[in-house]
C-alpha cells in the first residue's frame, strides 16, 4: 500500500511502481496487453487474408492517400513522444509539466481522431462502404478497432487530468494511473505503426 513507503523526502524515483499496488497493476496491465496484442494479430492476419476481395468495389490503390496516412502518423508518433515526456515530469514530481504534456497528447490524439474521420468519410464517398467488399469490411474492422482504442486512450487520459487537476501533486496513487494510462497510449502508437506498415504501405506498393 502507498502508506508503507516513506515519502517524507520526496517521492521515490519511479512512484509509480514504488507500492505493491503499484506494481501488481503493472504486471497486470502487461497480461492485459498481451491479449491485445492477440487480438489485434488477429485481425491483421484477416485483412491480409481478404485484401485481395475487392469485388466490384474500389481497391487499396484507388483510395488510399499516403500524404493524409503520413500526417496522422506524425500526430501519433509526436502524441506518444509527449506522453513519455509527461512521465519524464511525474518522475521529477513535476506535476504542472505533467498535465500540460498529457494535454498536448490528447489535442494531438483528437487531431488524429480528426483526420480518421475525414479519411473514412471520404473513402464511403468514392463508394468503399463497410459491406462493399471482403477487403472493405476487414479494412474498417482493424483501423475501426485501433480508432476505438484512440478513443478509449484519450477518455483515460480526460478523466485522469479531471480527476487529479485540483490534487496539485503526484502521488503514490495516481502516478500509477497515468503511467498505465502512458502505457497503453504507447502501445496504440505501436500498433497503428503495424497498421500503417502492413495496411497501407503494402496494399499500395502489391506487396
């Protein structure tokens, strides 16, 4: 518990692993990871399957813009260099820092949100619905999937920031939630660079 840690000099240089509580999430919090991973796998294995199942509707190379995929790659991979620097301030109890980091994360994670939109909106108008075609369907699936996950990770985030704003600290109870909360913004990172790689990049250039 956070009581059996002396904190009178300060907190412990990672306070969010520095009670068993603490820790136990942390360990589970990988288990749980672990089965996203499966899940997402999953789904990559069936778009590959079925990306070749265009039917009558439009393929991969017609719709696709490599320029907009770019852009919402960028605003990942900068949401997800803030957060590390948001957890680089909680480690040095610099709890202001901290939350304007993870603000900038999620301005960041609603741009993408943003674009996401924008691209399946405009894919539904040059006629590639949901039930157009096998690629069709397990295309919105997979990245459907992940811009749920965006959603999820950008709530967390909201609710961690409006939760704690008033405490004016960190402390050996919300430090391990938003590390956790770090954690899974990472690994949504991670997997829309799989996403990009294999759905995208692949799809356009046949391989």
């Amino acid at each position: 518990m956070s009581d059996s840690v002396d904190t009178s000099q300060g907190l412990p240089s990672n306070p969010e692993k520095a009670t068993l509580e603490g820790k136990n999430k942390f360990l589970g919090f990988w288990v749980f990871l672990g089965g996203e991973t499966i899940m997402f796998a999953t789904f990559f294995g069936t778009f590959l399957g079925l990306r070749e199942g265009t039917a009558a509707g439009p393929s991969a190379e017609e719709l696709f813009s490599l320029p907009l995929v770019f852009i919402m790659t960028m605003l990942l991979l900068t949401s997800s260099l803030t957060s590390v620097l948001a957890m680089f301030s909680m480690k040095k109890n610099n709890f202001k820092t901290m939350m304007i980091l993870t603000a900038v994360t999620v301005v960041l994670g609603l741009a993408f949100l943003g674009f996401e939109i924008y691209e399946f909106v405009e894919y539904v108008h040059h006629g590639l619905g949901y039930t157009t075609s096998a690629f069709a369907s397990s295309f919105y699936t997979l990245v459907g999937l992940h811009g749920a996950h965006v959603v999820f990770g950008l709530c967390w985030f909201i609710t961690l920031m409006i939760r704690y704003s008033r405490t004016g600290g960190i402390t050996l109870t919300n430090a391990p939630k938003f590390y956790l909360a770090s954690l899974y913004w990472h690994f949504i990172d991670v997997v829309w660079v799989f996403i990009f790689t294999v759905v995208y990049l692949m799809s356009i250039g046949g391989a």
